[in-house]
C-alpha cells in the first residue's frame, strides 16, 4: 500500500473516530488486528468488474450485551486499478474507504442515498456519515 492510499485509510479512520462511538487506533501486530486493511486483487472471491471496494466481515458466534452478533474481524480493501478505471477522484475514493470502514465496524447497507452505507455513490459525490449511520453505530455498541 502506498502512501496515498494509506492517507486514505487514515481519513476514514479519523471519520469514523470523529463521530465519538468507536476508537480506531493502528497496531504493528497485524496478525491481530480486529480490521485489516488491504489492497485487493482483481481475481480475488466476490470480485466483479464493477467492484472497487470490499470488506470480508467475521462476527462472533456469541450475542454481545447489546443483543448482536458483534464484528471479529474484517479484512477491507480497495482494487487500486479498478479506482483508476472507473477515473475515481479523491473523493470518490474517500467515500469507499469510509464505506468499507462501515462495513468492518458492523454496519449494513443503508437505503437512503445521502448515508455512507447507502451501496451506491451519488453523482456528484455528497455522501457523507449522517445521523442516521451514527446512530445504527450507536445501537450496535450499545452507546445510546
Ligand atoms: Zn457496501
């Protein structure tokens, strides 16, 4: 990963971060990590010609106190190349990686299209988190 896309990750994680429910911080130990982020490639499972972001998500086999089956892991990633086919800007690229990021932290598909997790970015790109991702955030840490 390049340093670029790694400033990517890191906006991400300051957005999510920034909305105060959950506090991502970065370890050496990889292995171990509860998210891994990663390029992905192009042959990779559940890759299609239109992917440009993905997230393989692990839960527990046990309800948290909340009631759900809490996130264990994930693996995220973009497909650089297919970034670069489709001429996604920054911001486009931004919205992945934030959209990705929702997914690892346990966060499903939303169906209004100004939410992150909406599963389509708007042209223009305005997607943004809204109180709506916060709040299903918020449910599933039980932090209400
Ligand atoms: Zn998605």
């Amino acid at each position: 990963m390049n340093s670029s896309e790694r400033a990517l990750w890191y906006s991400a994680i300051q957005e999510w971060n920034g909305v105060n429910v959950v506090n991502l911080s970065e370890t050496s130990d990889y292995n171990n990590a509860n998210i891994k982020i990663t390029n992905v490639a192009s042959n990779s499972d559940g890759v299609d010609a239109n992917t440009v972001g993905i997230s393989y998500i692990q839960r527990a086999t046990t309800r948290n106190s909340a009631g759900f089956y809490a996130m264990k892991s994930a693996v995220i990633g973009i497909l650089p190349e297919q970034a670069i086919k489709f001429n996604f800007d920054y911001a486009y690229t931004q919205f992945i990686a934030v959209h990705e990021m929702g997914h690892a932290l346990g966060l499903a598909h939303s169906t209004d299209e100004n939410d992150v997790m909406y599963p389509n970015e708007k042209d223009p790109y305005t997607q943004k988190i809204t109180e709506a991702d916060i709040n299903t955030l918020k449910y599933l840490y039980n932090k209400q």
